[in-house]
C-alpha cells in the first residue's frame, strides 16, 4: 500500500482520451449525497481534458463551467459552458505561446474580482508571472513577475484563491528546491507571504488538495498523519504555513489527486473529495468544515461503462449545484486511456546498487532533478537537458530510502520514491 496515500496514475495523464467515433464528452451536474448524476448537455468537438496542470475551474457570476479541452486534431481551447444550458459559449485557441518552453499553469477563477487568474513561466526572461486571462479570447497579461518562484507544484492540487482576501495562493519552490506556499495579492500581482511547506516531522506524512472555503475565507487540506495511519481535515495559516487538525476522517485510506475531485460548497461549508478504502472501493466524501464530521460518502462514480469516467467537480457557490465533466463511452470499442506504458515515472533497477534510470512521458527541455533522503534533506540537485529520461547516480550516498521530485519545464510532474541497497 502506497504509504503517501496518494492515488497516482500509472502515467501522469495530463490528458483523459479515447477517440474512438461517436463517443460524446458531457457536462453534468452531481448530487453529493447520492452521487448519482444528470446530463445538461454534450460539449461538441471535446476529446480531452487537460486535468494536469489545473486549468478548471467556475465563474459563478455568470454561472460558466471553465476547462481546457483538445479536439481530436490535437488542438487546445478554453472552453466555457453555460451550465444552465450546456452550451459553449466560449472556446478560444489556449494558450496561444511564442516560445514552446513558455507555459501557462493553474488557471483559477476569482468571483470577488471577476477575473481569471493564472502562472505564466516565460522562458526567455526564465521567470515565473503573475497573470490575467481573458476567457473569449484566451490572451492574457502579465500582472507581475513572482521573485524567487522557479517552479510551480501542479500535482497534487495546492492553487486556490481566497475571494474574501483577494489572495491566490499556490506552492512552487526556489532554485534550490525548497517548496513555499506563496500568496499573491491578485490587484497588484505582488507576494505577499511565503511561508516554507509543508513542514512535516515524518517524510511519509503530507498536505494535498487545498482549497478556500470562500464563504468563511478559511483554508483547507487533507493531512496524511503515518504515525496515526489516519487522513485527518486540516485548516491551514496560509501567512505561516502551520496547519490545525480539524477531525479524522474514518476508514479514508487514500485520496484521488488526479483527475480532479476536490472542490468547496461554501453555501453550507463543506469539503467534496473523491477517496477510498483498502478494497480500493471509491467515494465522494462530503465533510462539515467545522467539525470535520463526514456528512455523506456515496460511491463515486458509478458508471455501467468502465470506459467511461467523471472529472473535474466544481462547485457553482452562487446556485448551490456541483458539476463535472462525463466521457460516454457509449458502444463504441474506445482506445485505452492512460493504462500503457507502466515503465513510465518508475526507476529502474529497483532497488539502486549503483545507478537508476526513469523514463518520461514524453521530451523536456530542461529536468531538474532533486533527491531527497528520509529527513527530508536534499543531498543531490542537478539540470538534465533536452531528455526524455534521466539518469540517477548513487554518488556515494548511504543505504536507504530516497524521494526524487522531477521539476519537468518549470513544473513538478511527479515525485518518486526510490531504494538504494
């Protein structure tokens, strides 16, 4: 059992595909309670969803379920559906980027502003951006640059912004490897706090998925504790990175990261998240806030089709209703979706006696490579260029466990975990 509790894709998908004719990607919307949920309607021309880095997220204002999708050409667009009839009402090409080696990432929706707001790496200055988008035309402009941020941490979900303070809030780290959690003051662009974090006494402890309770302005999370074996629901400082246990959450064993499940009703103050336990059963918890009691856990989802799926919640704060994204696979034999190529993201040899090496999902630029050892110390940093895959060396370093976290283009792809004999 993965002692990080984290669910991890065999391959870190950054897209959900299949391609096969006739199969239809819908918007629903979801009853927490039951689980159970209905179509609005088909969204034409969907064949992906980008579900890593994050690029969902909702406009309550003008109720628009926002998205980065691909069409079967291989196309990116952001798409904005009216949820109250399903249709695209925007789909502009996105990002639109000079230079291949620039990004755009965590692209989040401020209802306090009305404003989309995301992380912008310009490779040609190498530095990271504080952005606004404009979702009719997918064009953006750059608020301010972020001193210091030389990578972003899409995975597992940390982006989320704090409407009461006009805060975005996310975790990125320095040249040197350290991961902060920044807040950025989204009218001037500027940060305002960066506090280092997580700051765990147990390396196979963690903090994932937070997201603003925006009706009370609070921040939350899932903490791992291994001493306990038990996930608990956290509020967490964004200005000092300390974090408080609110209660346990029985019989959680491990979390979804990716795709996305994770969102806040602020209406009546609770935390969705998709989990399971150790049948590998799925369910859509929905916890109390206040006192961290789980108010309902339905399995989730349930689908008659296993080439079907449900991504992406998102919480409409302003009617009260929670939707998503549904592939229907209908009849149609469809290509399997993310189940290849396992060698992906796995050292090999395992254990290490005196090199390893790690196949990548697919060319990067620049790899930075940071090995951590059980203390959470890094003793090895280095920059591989131009690499599909990246080769490990022992370098004289001591029997034990190692984490490797691989900061691929300026965005943390995947941490993995390797054995030296």
């Amino acid at each position: 059992m993965n002692t990080i509790k984290i669910v991890l894709s065999v391959i870190l998908s950054v897209f959900y595909f299949c391609c096969a004719r006739g199969q239809t990607e819908y918007l629903i919307s979801v009853t927490p309670a039951t689980g159970s949920f209905t179509s609005t309607d088909s969204l034409p021309g969907v064949k992906w969803i980008t579900t890593t880095p994050d690029f969902t997220t909702f406009d309550k204002n003008h109720h628009r379920y926002i998205f980065r999708g691909v069409d079967a050409f291989g196309n990116g667009y952001l798409y904005s559906v009216d949820v109250s009839t399903g249709t695209i009402v925007y789909n502009p090409s996105f990002p639109v980027l000079q230079d291949p080696s620039d990004n755009i990432v965590e692209v989040q929706y401020d209802n306090a502003t009305n404003a989309l707001y995301g992380l912008y790496w310009n490779n040609t200055e190498r530095r990271e951006y504080f952005i606004i988008i404009n979702p009719v035309t997918g064009s953006f402009v750059t608020t301010d640059s972020l001193p210091g941020v030389k990578w972003v941490n899409t995975y597992p979900m940390y982006a989320t912004i704090s409407e009461p303070a006009n805060r975005y809030t996310f975790l990125g780290g320095d040249a040197g490897g350290t991961l902060y959690l920044y807040s950025v003051d989204v009218n001037t662009g500027h940060i305002v706090s960066e506090p280092p974090f997580p700051v765990l006494s147990d390396t196979n402890d963690n903090i994932i998925e937070l997201k603003y309770d925006n009706g009370s302005g609070i921040l939350y999370g899932l903490h791992w504790d291994n001493s306990e074996g038990r996930e608990y629901l956290v509020s967490v400082d964004p200005s000092t990175g300390n974090f408080v246990k609110i209660d346990s959450l029985p019989d959680v064993e491990w979390i979804t990261t990716e795709p996305k499940f994770t969102t806040v009703d602020a209406l009546s103050h609770r935390y969705l998240f998709r989990g399971g336990n150790n049948n590998g059963d799925s369910y859509l918890y929905s916890v109390d806030v206040i006192n961290g009691n789980i108010v309902s856990n339905p399995p989730f989802p349930v689908l008659a089709d296993p080439d079907d799926n449900v991504v992406e919640l998102q919480f409409d704060n302003a009617s009260g209703s929670l939707y998503a994204l549904h592939w229907e696979a209908n009849t149609i034999t469809s290509v399997p979706r993310g189940n290849s190529d396992q060698h992906l993201f796995t050292p090999h040899p395992i254990p290490m006696t005196g090199s390893s090496k790690i196949a990548l999902d697919k060319c990067y630029s620049e790899v930075m490579v940071i090995m951590y050892n059980a203390s959470g110390e890094v003793v090895s940093r280095e920059v591989q260029l131009n690499t599909s895959g990246i080769s490990i060396q022992r370098n004289g370093l001591p029997p034990g466990v190692y984490f490797i976290s691989l900061i691929c283009d300026h965005k943390n792809i995947r941490s993995v975990k390797i054995t030296i004999e």
